[in-house]
C-alpha cells in the first residue's frame, strides 16, 4: 500500500483544488493553486499545466513541492511533500497522462503533466479542533460564513 490513505484520496478528489509550493532559483516560495490536482495512484498526486510557467521553471531547477490541500468547511487536510517528474510533449507518458485528465473532463490546453511521488504526508486541522469543536460544527459554522457572504451580508 503507498502512502496515500483512501481518506487522504477522498479528500484530495472532493476539493479539486491544491496549492503547490516549489522553489524559486533564487530561493523564494512559489506558491500556486492548481484546479487539476488530482489523485494517480497510491503513491502520486497528478496535475495539468495550463498557465504555471514560474511553477514549470522551479520544478525543472529543483523537483522538490509540497502540495495543500484543506476542506475549508472542515478546516482538515494534508500537506503533501514529494519529488515532481515533468511529462511534455515528446515524452513517452505525455499522452497517456494527458488522457487521463480528458476523461475527467479537461478541454484545457496541457502544455505538460506533473506526476508527483509523494514521499511524505502531514494532517492539517484548525486550531479550532483542540478547544474541543467537531468536524460538524465547523461545516456548520463555515456553511453558514460562506452563504453570507454570497449573499452580501456584511457580517463576518
């Protein structure tokens, strides 16, 4: 069994959405959300270029990510810490990993697919957790914080 847990799964294929941290050559955080985060097996996490070009430069210097991914209603998740293969046209895996993200629905131009072997996995929670709140009471609380919002109420 590889390291990512069936909850750890669940969670990245519900959120569809992660932030990458790399490196930049001068030794800065890039940090970058990316829509097409998705699970590939047990072992890797798999996502789409489609306008990451400072993400692309780092990962070609210096492999090293670790990927975030947080329910915000439930304020849990994991920090995903790995090595990035870069897959562009005229690598043999291109194809393949780009039909992958066809099946799911992608329309986007793939300019390249990072396959990420995660080496290690962290859980992230919400201070809110050690004063006793359940994962209920969250979803609760945040339901209700982000319907104000969308519907223009001006309290927090």
């Amino acid at each position: 069994m590889g390291i990512l847990t069936d909850e750890m799964q669940r969670l990245v294929r519900a959120q569809r959405l992660g932030y990458t941290a790399t490196v930049c050559p001068d030794g800065t955080p890039n940090l970058s959300p990316k829509g097409t985060l998705t699970v590939w097996d047990d072992e890797h996490l798999v996502f789409a270029d489609i306008r990451s070009p400072g993400t692309m430069r780092n990962l070609r210097q210096n492999p090293a990510i670790e990927i975030n991914v947080v329910d915000p209603l439930m304020r849990k998740g994991y920090r995903f810490k790995g090595i990035a293969s870069i897959h562009a046209p005229g690598d043999p895996r291109f194809a393949e990993l780009v039909a992958f993200f066809r099946e799911r629905g992608s329309r986007s131009t793939i300019r390249a697919v990072v396959l990420v072997r995660v080496t290690r996995a962290l859980l992230v929670t919400s201070p809110a957790y050690d004063d006793g709140a359940t994962e209920e009471d969250l979803r609760a609380r945040w339901s209700a914080y982000y319907a104000s919002q969308s519907r223009g109420d001006p309290r927090d």
